[in-house]
C-alpha cells in the first residue's frame, strides 16, 4: 500500500523457504524496508492505540502487522477484505513510524 508495489512482489522480497505459514518478523520486515530505501529507525513500544503517533507500520497480538494512521483513526488491516476501519479489536505491541517522503511518495513505484 505504502511502497506502491503489489502484495506478491513485496512478499516475494522475503524469504520463508518451506514454509507454508508466512510469518514476518520486525527484522525480515526493516530488511524489506531498507531494501526499498526507508530509513526506518528504530521501534516503538505501544501499549494502546493513543501510543501510535502518525502513520506507522504496528505489529499487534497474534504476530500481524497492520498499517494504522493514528491522525485520523484509520486501521488499514490487510486481512480484512472489506477494506479500512475505524475501529480494531488487535492489541498493539510496538510500531515503526513511517517516514514522511513514504507517505507523500506512496503509489510511486
């Protein structure tokens, strides 16, 4: 969503081997990151949605990644086929900021 890039592409970025299950952690997550040329800095740790400042890439219970723009209460789960929510039942542990230059520059692969 962020990168512009199709879901198949990105994940093609990392390696799960034989692994029928894909599970993403924040390390294979920053290397794809970095390779698309973000600065991602570090993490944030996040125990309420009021933790997560701006747009951010948030790891939540249950090992999923979600996109969340805590400016406007948008929840961007690429679970959930009918599209972004105001609202989440996910519980946040810690999150990644997006870099501003992504967001302007989303959609321009």
């Amino acid at each position: 969503m962020l990168t512009g890039r199709p879901y198949g592409q990105i994940a093609g970025m990392i390696d799960w081997g034989v692994q029928t299950n894909h599970y993403t952690t924040w390390k294979e997550l920053c290397g794809v990151l970095r390779e698309l040329g973000w600065q991602t800095g570090g993490l944030c740790e996040a125990k309420s949605w009021g933790d997560v400042r701006g747009v951010a890439v948030v790891h939540v219970e249950g090992d999923h990644f979600i996109l969340y723009d805590a400016d406007n209460g948008i929840f961007y789960d690429p679970g959930q086929a009918d599209g972004p929510d105001l609202h989440s039942r996910l519980v946040p542990v810690s999150y990644l900021p997006v870099p501003y230059a992504e967001i302007v520059g989303a959609g321009n692969p």
